[in-house]
C-alpha cells in the first residue's frame, strides 16, 4: 500500500482577484507502515495537501495514487483525523466509534462489538456510554482516533490532530498514538506545526517551501523509539528542521 | 422565588373579584363563582348552550390546529433542508420568503375564503400560513449551522450523500427545527382561534367564545379564554421536555 503524490498543484480560484498559489509540483512517496509527518511555515498549504489526498478536496493538476489506482473521492481505505469538532454530539462515544461501520451497512451488534474493541485500544472502555460532551479534549480525540481505526483503513491522515490540546494531554496522546501504530502497522502522514511533535512521532518529516508549498526538504530520523527529547540527538535534528522551516519561510 | 412567582396571579384573582363586585355587571365582569362552574363541567354543555362542551370544542380546534400544523411541517421542512443546503436556492427564494412572512397569518383570511370557500381547508390554510415560516426559518438555520467538519468526517468514513443526510444533516440539526416546530405549533394555536371565527364555523374553541358572546355569557368567554390558554402552556411545554430529554447535547458542541 504505497501512497504516490506526484506533482501536485493547486489554486484557489477566487472572483476578481489572481488565484492563489497553494500547491505546486510537489512529489512525495509514503511507504507502507511509514510514519511521514508534514511540516512547513504557515500558509504553506500542508493542511490542502493532506485534504486532497483525503479526497475532500480536487488538485488543480497532478494525482495521488493509492497502489497504483488514482485517488479523486474520499476512499475506505484511508481515514482522516480532523483537529476538533469531528465527534457526533448527538451520538455517544460507542456509536460515534461505530459509525463507519453503520454507513457500511454492518448489522449493529456486529458494529457494536468491533466498536468497544476499538475503544478499548484507546483505553475509553468504561466511557462508552458517554457523550462527547462529557469528554476532556484528549479523550475525544482518542475517540476519534478509534473512529477512524474502526473501518481498519491502511492509512491514516492526520490534520494537526492535537493542536487544541494543553502540552502535557499532547505529550500523552503522542505516546499512545505511538502505540497504537506500532500495534496497528497503519501508515500514518501526519500534518502538524510542531516541530518537536514531528521529530518525537516521526519516520520521515517533509518539510515544504513557503507558498506555493512543494517539498523543500525530507528529513529521515534514525533515533530508537520512544525518543528522548532531552537527548543531544533529539535536540540536534530539532535545531536542523528549525533551521530548514524558517529558511522555506524566508522563501530561500 | 417560588412564592413571588405566584404572588401576581393571586393579586389579580383577588382584584378580579373585587372589581366584578364594584362593577356588579356579570356582562362586562362576571364574577370568579360564575367562571369556575363552567370549567368544573367541561363534558357538560348546560353552559354553553348547545354549542358544545368545553373538551368537545377543545379536541376540535386541537384537530385542526394539528392538520394545519402538519402540512406546513410537511412543506417546511424538506424545504428548509433544500434551501439550507443550497445556497443557490436561497438565492433565488429568500426575498420572495422575506416578502410574505411579514404578511399576518389573519390577513389571508379573505383570500383564504376566496381560495378554499367556507370550512376545513380554509381553516387549516390560516393555520398552514403561521406556522409555516417560524418552522422554515429555523430549519434553514438549523441546517446552515452544520459543521463541515461533521459533513467531511462522515464521507471520509465513506457515508453516501443519502446517508450524510439522515445522520449528520438531520439529527444535526433537529434540536433548531424542534424550536422552529414550537414556535410554529404556538402561533399555530392563536391562529386557529381566529379562523374558527370565519363564516360558517359551527364548533371549536374559537368559535364557542365568540357564540358566548352573541349570548351575552362573559364568564363561558372567560373560561373559553383559560381553556385555550392552558392548552398552549401545556403543549408548550410537551415541546420544552421533549427538547430536553433528546437534544440534552445543543450548545455543547465541541
């Protein structure tokens, strides 16, 4: 299951005014099982990359492809992780866990008991019966993690999936998201602006050009997991994508 | 709290009976003791002088109110999901909406008449027309106020259109439709007085107050006047606890 993105482009139309630059010939591979994260200076368009290769969004020109068939509609066998507001309100954590299977067509026992498996990956098992609003912020988000596990896609796509949340919940949700992949073998690309939450979660981290974002530099990270972030080596490949992220600002 | 919030009404019946005995004209104010017998005998018609009960002539401005009430759901509705939808539909909809709405519900009355002649379906016609556009306008709203986020969750999960609908579209916004509903049945319920008083109306709530006057029975019009009042608190609040028992999650959003 390898993700190809080749040169791909686009612009955002708007009436009356030049388009807008948001992607350009950018080329990326992710390969099976890879953690890939996506970083670059705001605006640089990570968010519409990881949008268009969900399906929610068309490219202006180039593809993605998904083990060679070309990918232009949110597909099955990648799921999105969204930054907030993505719970059901109306829907308790079990059936909100539960709902890629319901539109599947799976009978509700049958979608129930893959559901309480998957909340209890994201140990929430005694929280089943609760609503989203009940919730701290980490704990909808393992929620929707376990969403997203739920309809077993190959992929997961992650959109700065803790960005609401305070350091020390992040910190947590980072470890287990960790776990979760090493236990699950998904691929994950994973957009953030955290340099230090890329370089912890990491395979690879590409890093794109201010806009027009295209791939300014990929980054490989050697270090063990888990990684120490106090480590001289952390520290160090840390200071290097820093370095790589504010020159694309300065649009060197 | 509590006792202040009694305090007026007790106020007022007291001031009632004080007045009905300074005046001493049963026509203009009868007294307390004539109202509450009326009341006390809602199945008996000794009252109300062969026009009917009290709970007959109730249950029949309910059945209208209600066939009024439903067709305009019928229609609002679907159309509030289309028009909440589709910005095009707004487009090419909204200003004729604007225009109509601030037309009172009684002002179709004549037209009404023209249109369906005298009985039931001009009735229930006054009845469409008020609850129409509170249960529009708040479908409409109900439906723009959609995340995007819960509409792209669903078909990265791989929810068809028909499914995004029924469960992210509808149960998103059924809290505000319940209110555009409450609202609707509530304007429904006042209207339905004044349609029972058009031509050739026979029965209803309405219709039993302004007979009692032709009769000259101020305390049957006064205990009409409660009858209907008590029926709208009651419904009201039929509305208010089934809001609150299903859409318990409203406002909390996160």
């Amino acid at each position: 299951m390898t993700l190809i993105i080749r040169d791909l482009a686009k612009s955002f139309a708007t009436e009356g005014k030049p388009p807008v630059e948001a992607l350009a010939s950018l080329n990326l591979e992710v390969l099976d099982h890879e953690f890939v994260s996506v970083l670059g200076p705001s605006g640089c368009g990570k968010t519409t990359l990881l949008r268009i290769v969900a399906g929610l969004e068309t490219a202006t020109s180039g593809t993605v492809e998904l083990d060679g068939g070309a990918v232009t509609r949110p597909c099955p066998r990648m799921a999105m992780i969204f930054q907030e507001y993505s719970l059901y309100p109306w829907r308790n954590v079990l059936d909100n866990i539960a709902f890629g299977l319901e539109v599947k067509g799976e009978p509700a026992a049958e979608r129930r008991k893959v559901a309480a498996q998957y909340l209890d990956l994201v140990s929430l098992a005694d929280f089943a019966y609760h609503y989203p609003y009940e919730l701290s912020g980490g704990m909808r988000q393992r929620v929707a993690v376990a969403r997203a596990l739920a309809i077993e896609p190959q992929i997961l796509l992650m959109d700065e999936p803790f960005g609401a949340l305070d350091a020390q919940t992040r910190n947590m949700l980072q470890k287990e998201l960790l776990a979760i992949w090493e236990k699950t073998r998904k691929t994950i690309l994973f957009v953030t602006h955290s340099v230090d939450e890329a370089v912890y979660l990491s395979d690879r981290i590409v890093v794109l050009s201010a806009r027009p974002g295209r791939v300014r530099d990929v980054v490989s990270i050697d270090l063990p997991r888990p990684r120490d972030r106090t480590s001289p080596g952390f520290a160090a490949i840390r200071r290097y994508v820093l370095d790589l992220i504010e020159d694309a600002a300065k649009g060197q | 709290m509590r006792p202040l919030r009694i305090l007026l009404p007790i106020l007022l019946v007291v001031g009632w009976e004080v007045a009905a005995a300074l005046i001493n004209n049963p026509f203009i104010l009868p007294s307390l003791t004539t109202v509450i017998p009326v009341l006390a005998h809602p199945f008996s018609t000794e009252y109300t002088l062969g026009s009917g009960s009290l709970v007959e002539n109730a249950a029949i401005s309910l059945g209208r109110v209600t066939i009024g009430f439903f067709m305009a759901a019928i229609v609002a509705i679907p159309l509030g999901i289309v028009m909440g939808r589709s910005p095009w539909l707004r487009d090419f909809l909204d200003s004729t909406v604007e225009l109509l709405r601030p037309i009172p519900p009684l002002a179709w009355v004549p037209l009404s008449l023209a249109w369906f002649k005298i009985g039931m379906a001009s009735m229930a016609f006054i009845i469409f027309i008020g609850a129409f556009f509170p249960i529009l306008l708040n479908t409409i709203d109900g439906v723009k106020s959609i995340k995007l986020t819960w509409i792209e969750v669903a078909t990265t999960l791989g929810a068809r259109e028909r499914q995004v609908l029924s469960k992210v579209i509808l149960p998103g916004s059924l809290p505000t439709i319940w209110t555009g509903l409450r609202v609707g049945f509530g304007i429904a319920w006042m209207c339905v007085v004044a349609a029972e008083w058009m031509p050739g109306t026979t029965r209803g709530l309405g219709y039993l107050i302004l007979y009692a006057y032709n009769f000259g029975q101020t305390n049957v019009i006064i205990a009409g006047m409660v009858v209907i009042g008590v029926i709208g608190i009651l419904i009201d609040f039929l509305f208010k606890s089934i809001e609150s028992r299903w859409f318990f999650w409203r406002g909390l959003e996160r």
